[in-house]
C-alpha cells in the first residue's frame, strides 16, 4: 500500500510514477474522496470538541449548585452527533482504504522504461549453452524416455496442469529442493522456515494478492477465508506482520520449500505442455526483511544468492531488470531469472527477485523502530525464487540429456541422489 501521506502531498510526482506502468491514477477521485474525508474529519473533531467543553461546563455548573440539565440534554444530543459523524469517518476512511489496496508500488528511479515484457533489460549473461551433437528433446519427451513424468496418470486424479513424478524424476526433484536448503542455510545464511499452506485473507491483502488477484488463487470450502498459498512469500512475509522489530534485529534472512499453488486464470492456452505453468508446483523461497536504508543492497544479494544454485547446476542463464510496464504489482524493482531450456531453444524465467520496499509492510503494519528518530516506521521486504523447483528440474533435464535418452545427474546433486550419476531410460 502506497503510503497515504505522500499521496495527498505528492499527489502529481505518484501519478507520474503510477502512469510509468501504464496506470492511470484517477485524480479527481482521490481529490472527491480526500475532501469527503477532510469534511467528516473536521466535523467529527468539532462535535469532540463541543461535547469536551460542555461536558466541563457541567462540571462546572454542577460545582456551583447551578442547574445542569440544558448542558446535560445537549451533552447527549453531542454524544449521539459524534457517533453519527465517527460511523461516517469509519466508512469514508474504508472506502479510502479500498481505493489504496487497489493502488500498484512506486517504481524505483533505475526501473527500465517499456510497456511489456520486450522491452525487459538484460544485465548480464553466465554460462554457455551446451552444444548439441544431435537434436535436443524438450523435457516432456525426456521424462519419457526415463518413464519418470506421467501426466496422463495426474489428468485422471486432478486435471490439467498436474504431474505425477516417479521413480529418479521424482529423487531429482527432492534433491533439488534438499539442495537448495542446504546453499541458501548453509552457504547463504537464511533461517528455515516451515510454513503453513493454508492462509488467511489477511495474510494475502498484506503481500498484495488480495483483493486484486483474487481469481489466481484456489480458496477453500471453509467458514472462515482461506486460501492455498500461491508462494511461501505470503506466510513467511508475514512472520512480521502487525510487529515492530528493533534495529538489532534487522536484517532477517527467511528460506522455505512449500508447495505453491494457482489457478492460472490468465494462463488459458499457454505453456499447456509439460511442467512450465502448472497449477501445483515447489519453490525454494526466499525473504528478506530489513532496515529501508539497506533494500537495494539485499535486493542484489538476494539475487545473487537465486544465481548461486544455478552456478553450481551449471546452467547457463541470464538476468533481466523488468520494465516498468512488466513488472509486479506490489514491486519496485525486479530482476527475473532466465534458465536456457534447450528443447524450446529459449531462456525462460526461472526466479524472480524484487524489492517492495514498504508496500508490503504497510498492509501488514510491519515496522521497525528508527533509533534515530525512537518511532516506529515501516520496514522494507524483499522476496525471490531461489529456485523454482520443478523449473530447475525441467533445466537439469533437458540441459543434461544424453543421446540414448539417458540423463547425466549434475555433480552437485549427486551427494543427494546417493552418489548416481546417470538417470537410465526404460
């Protein structure tokens, strides 16, 4: 949420930055809905007022043994105006509180102009792309040849979009996790976490999925709003939530593995083959929390940590600075990982880093306390893939592959796969 200050004082500079999206702030109805606010404010303090000084008053009069039964009569008909004028500031404040959740982040100065996704900045490559001595298979026809990726057996229990792994398909697959953990708590210096897959709408407005994404999230038959988690980022981001952290505290590094899971409402007709967009996948997550001062930093960090496990995957990949016009909702900045698929002959995202700075952390109510300043202000969030999972094992696949439909396992995985070397076709 955009911090509602800065919008009523800055209001031309956050609709230039807002329009860098392709936003349109609607300008006269945040000026129609701040005055509404500022009348029933006024009016509200006004009422206070009068009913504080005539409550006095018959303080007073009762002190000298004067009549106090006008002051007493007027005193009720206070009390009951206030109420009226409070209940108005209450719906008047929501209504304002509404039009805020629907507000997207401010962009950071260095965001990459551009409406869409071409015009996304690539900031450095690593890693050549393997050189094939015969045609490479996309990972669907790999997974095949091993006997390991069944869609056809998932159709029949859920649907499109699932996958059931078997055999050393689904053993690469928990590597990868148990890898990933073990670089970013080892290596990296994150705190695991085990999460719930289950949240509240609560936890989803304060990260920014709700209300605006609502139709990408399967919700749960319950007597209360629950959802499934699209990403670890919701429950473990909101570790913080309603808190205040002192300085000490600060940074905290989070790590999760979870399953995620989407609807992929705007996804009709895309990647429908294989395990690029399905409606249950794992990720590795990462999270960061930290002081405003230090976000950009750990934003390079945090990148830098998603880049390490494809480094010791010897994948070859690239970064991407996203534009303005392709960048997410509750984000200022985001750098989107690429991994080199050679069965589509593409690098397709992999993770994505951002930076939300206090967007998030206001929907909380997450806060740090400034010792310079001994208030409470909000704190900065960052979040990141560090990796998808089934994307890194769609990667190890096709980037792996051998001629006789043999896979070679990656040197860093073998510890996990207790020392294999070759996944063997059937």
């Amino acid at each position: 949420m955009l911090d509602s200050k800065q919008l009523r004082t800055d209001t031309e500079n956050v609709a230039r930055n807002l329009a860098r999206r392709g936003f349109v702030l609607d300008l006269a109805a945040f000026r129609s809905l701040e005055e509404r606010r500022k009348q029933v404010q006024i009016e509200a303090d006004r009422l206070r007022a009068e009913r504080n000084a005539n409550a006095k008053a018959v303080g007073m009069a009762k002190g000298k043994g004067e009549d106090a039964s006008a002051l007493l009569k007027r005193g009720e008909e206070l009390t009951q105006q206030l109420a009226s004028a409070e209940t108005a500031l209450t719906a008047v404040q929501a209504e304002s509180d509404a039009w805020l959740m629907g507000l997207p982040n401010l962009l950071h100065d260095s965001v990459p102009e551009g409406r869409d996704e071409h015009a996304n900045v690539e900031v450095r490559r690593h890693g050549t792309p393997r050189r094939f001595e015969f045609t490479p298979l996309d990972h669907v026809d790999v997974g095949a040849k091993l006997g390991g990726l069944d869609f056809e057996a998932a159709g029949r229990i859920s649907g499109s979009r699932f996958a059931v792994l078997r055999g050393g398909i689904a053993r690469l697959h928990r590597a990868l996790a148990q890898f990933m953990l073990d670089l970013h708590t080892g290596d990296h210096g994150y705190q695991e976490i085990y999460a719930p897959y289950i949240v509240s709408g609560d936890a989803l407005t304060g990260t920014g999925q709700l209300p605006k994404f609502e139709q990408d999230l399967f919700a749960l038959k319950s007597d209360r709003a629950l959802y499934l988690i699209p990403t670890a980022e919701v429950p473990v981001t909101n570790l913080v939530r309603e808190q205040i952290l002192s300085a000490e505290q600060l940074p905290m590094r989070y790590v999760a593995h979870t399953p995620c899971f989407r609807s992929e409402a705007g996804a009709a007709g895309k990647d429908t083959r294989g395990m690029i967009r399905q409606h249950q996948f794992d990720k590795v997550e990462l999270v960061h929390v930290v002081k405003p001062a230090d976000s950009y930093a750990a934003l390079e960090q945090l990148t830098a940590h998603a880049e390490e496990v494809l480094k010791r995957l010897e994948l070859p990949y690239r970064v991407l600075a996203l534009c303005a016009g392709d960048i997410g909702f509750g984000s200022s900045k985001t750098y989107d990982l690429e991994v080199w698929l050679p069965g589509q002959g593409k690098y397709r995202e992999i993770s994505s880093c951002s930076n939300c700075e206090a967007f998030q952390a206001r929907r909380m109510q997450a806060r740090w306390r400034n010792p310079e300043t001994g208030k409470p202000e909000p704190l900065h969030t960052l979040n990141g893939s560090g990796v998808a999972v089934g994307r890194a094992m769609v990667a190890v696949l096709e980037n792996y592959q051998n001629a006789d439909g043999s896979v070679t396992v990656p040197a860093a995985l073998r510890p996990y796969m207790g020392g294999l070397e070759l996944l063997r076709p059937i």
